[in-house]
C-alpha cells in the first residue's frame, strides 16, 4: 500500500533529510496583474477566432 506521508519524507525511516525552501510569495497587485494578462491574452485570442471566423 502506498504511504503518502513516506512519499514527502514525512515517514520514520527516511535515509535522506528534507530541506525546507523558500518559495517566493505573490501580493494581491502581482496577482491582479497577472490575472489581467492573463484575461487580455484570452481576449485577444477570443476576437482574433472571432474574426477570422466572420471572414474579415
């Protein structure tokens, strides 16, 4: 059976030692900034099939 916690190294018997690393955080202005990409390149793709479609 599988053993989720031995998978992260969480387990009694690991051999080698975890390290923890530090992840960058995002703030909500990063975040909203990507989202806006995001939507704009979804956009753009959205018109660009819509006319193409059209035949314009």
């Amino acid at each position: 059976m599988f053993n989720f916690w031995n998978w992260f190294g969480s387990g009694g018997s690991s051999s080698t030692p975890t390290t923890t690393v530090a992840v960058p955080e995002i703030d909500a202005s990063t975040g909203l900034l990507a989202m806006a990409a995001v939507g704009a390149a979804l956009l753009f793709a959205w018109e660009r099939r819509r006319r193409l479609a059209s035949g314009k």
